[in-house]
C-alpha cells in the first residue's frame, strides 16, 4: 500500500477507480479534465507537489485527494499554498483510515492549506481541522420563470457545457468575445493587507482552452462609464435552462459606477442568448453591483473557504482581509461528478 502522486502513466488505473465509482455516469472524472486541471495548470510551478494523490494497493487505485494549487498574495508577495479538493474513496473503503491517511500526506506539503465548502461529505473532518473565511454567494435570477423551473426540476444537477462555440456569440449591448489571451485578470481595488488568489492572463488564457470541459468564455463589455474584462463559463441543461458563472470581472475604472453600468450590459447579453441565473462570489462592493443591475432579483446567501492553520504559515488567516472569487474554488475545471440524493 503506498500513497503517491498520479501521473500520465496511471490513466487506465484512475479510469477502472472511476468506472468502479461511477459504472453508470459517463461524464464523471474525465481524463482530460484532471489532466487541465491538474499536470498542465499554470499555477502549479507556483505551489511545490500540487497535484492529484492516490492511495493504492498495488496496482489498485483506492481512493484519491488533490492538492489544488491556490497560491495566496499578500502584499506583493506570492504564499504557496493548496485547496485540498477531490476526495474519493471506493465504497468498500469508506469506513477505513484512507481518507485519514490521505489528508495526512497531503496536509504535509509545502505551504498553505484550503478548502471549499464541498459536500457534506467533506464537512465533517473540515469542521475538525479548519475555520471559516467567509465570503457571499449571489443567484441572480436573469430569466426569472426559467430559473425557477430549474431550480423545482433540479437541472443544475445534469448540467453540462454550453456547446456553442465563441464565435456564435455575436456582439450585443456593448459585450463582445475576446481571444482569451486579451483578457486583463482580475485583481482587487485595494491590495494592501489583502490576501487573494492571483489569476494572471496565461490562466485564463489556459482556461478558456479548455471550455470542452468548463464553458469558459471570455467577454469585453464597454460601456460609457468605462469598460470590463470577463471570464464567464456557461452551462445548460438541454433546451430548457442555461446559467453562467462569473470567475473573473476586471473593471477599468474599478469603481461601483463602472460595474453598475458593466451588470446593465451583461444582464441584456445574458438575457438575449437565454441565460437564466448567474452566478458569482462576491468579494467586494463592484461585483455586487455587477451581480444586482444584470438580474431581476439577487438572492444572497453566506459562503465560506476553509483555512486550516500550519504552524510554519507566515501569516495568520485573520489578520488580513479576503478577497475570493469564484476562481478560487476548485469546482469549475469539469469531469462532473453525480451528486448524491442522499
């Protein structure tokens, strides 16, 4: 029994774990998907021994852990750091040490630890190890009828890419697509004592490669108060229900007014190409605005990470300001899991 990284050379091991997980769900732990988001992620080289970890038991791949690369800047200076993310387990190892072994290899790396807020599933042990950086998710409601709809017939559950193609999204209302490599990334107004999660323009150019898996599109809207820089992944349901996710806004000027006038733009491209809910982490003021003039109604609920403190971190969690973004969790890179009904 042995605990290491995956590689290229275990593909046929992880794809008998998935099909054991899940013999029935086709889309569920693409290959390429873990290969995106984790052998050819830009922001690895700046987070030592990122990656995704297996437990096995020869040749056997038991159980899996990722350590995301979520390298935190703080004051110009750049703290690795990891989002501990994927966890799976084969059935018949779901009450033994594994998972525990797991962390413990993964918590041992260089740098910060993380997480998301997960399944419940994941809640348990974090509510043990970690504590709270708190954050708000927003559902704005673009399409009022048609979110509602999804939300009683839970669609978000089946969800997958939006098979468009960049060039099918013509310009409206002053929103047009852009080669992912033009996107200027997002930063926040105020750096000083703020930790945040840097995005550079290779990223997003990275990301937006691989919409086959995320829905990425890359959006400039301009407006007369100024203009903006999106990263938008949309994901549909058949014919009947399409929502977007908001992981980047850069705003030129970065004040409420540009992103009020920005969220008017947006709100009537969504609603022209049919999508119904946006969703977004709202890390400051602008993008709260945003969220607010391109929907009907917001419905806000708290959020959080998890920080789980190490005794060679160099700064303390709650001694700095936080600004997350939805880029900053790990769930966007596709490879869909099934959610459980339990």
């Amino acid at each position: 029994m042995s605990i290491r990284r995956l590689t290229s050379a275990d593909q046929d091991a992880y794809a008998e774990f998935r099909r054991q997980l899940w013999p029935y769900h086709a889309a569920a732990g693409h290959w390429e998907a873990f290969e995106t988001k984790y052998l050819r992620n830009p922001l690895a080289p700046l987070c030592p021994e990122s990656g995704l970890y297996g437990y096995f038991q020869g040749d056997r791949l038991c159980g899996t852990m990722g350590a995301y690369p979520m390298p935190v800047t703080l004051n110009g200076s750049v703290h690795a750091g990891h989002s501990i993310i994927d966890w799976s387990l084969l059935h018949e190892f779901w009450f033994g040490p594994i998972a525990g072994r797991l962390w413990s290899e993964l918590f041992r790396l260089p740098g910060r630890k993380f997480a998301s807020a997960g399944n419940r599933f994941s809640q348990v042990p974090m509510q043990k190890r970690g504590v709270k950086i708190h954050a708000v998710q927003s559902f704005g409601l673009i399409r009022p009828l048609a979110a509602i709809g999804a939300k009683l017939f839970r669609l978000g559950r089946y969800a997958f890419p939006s098979p468009f193609l960049p060039n099918q999204l013509q310009p409206h209302c002053g929103v047009e697509v852009i080669d992912a490599s033009r996107v200027r990334a997002a930063a926040p107004p105020v750096s000083e004592k703020t930790a945040w999660v840097q995005h550079n323009p290779e990223f997003w150019e990275f990301y937006c490669k691989a919409r086959m898996y995320n829905g990425a599109i890359p959006l400039r809207v301009k407006v007369v108060e100024g203009e903006a820089d999106l990263v938008l992944n949309f994901c549909e349901s058949g014919r009947f229900f399409r929502y977007a996710t908001l992981m980047s806004a850069q705003f030129i000027p970065y004040t409420v007014r540009c992103a009020a006038s920005v969220g008017r733009s947006l709100g009537a491209f969504l609603r022209h190409f049919k999508v119904s809910l946006l969703f977004a982490t709202e890390a400051d003021a602008e993008l709260s605005q945003l969220v607010e003039k391109a929907s009907f109604y917001v419905h806000r609920m708290p959020s959080y990470w998890w920080a789980c403190p190490k005794s060679s971190d160099l700064f303390a969690y709650d001694t700095v300001s936080w600004w997350l973004t939805s880029a900053a969790r790990d769930s966007h890179f596709g490879g869909l899991q099934p959610f459980t009904e339990a």
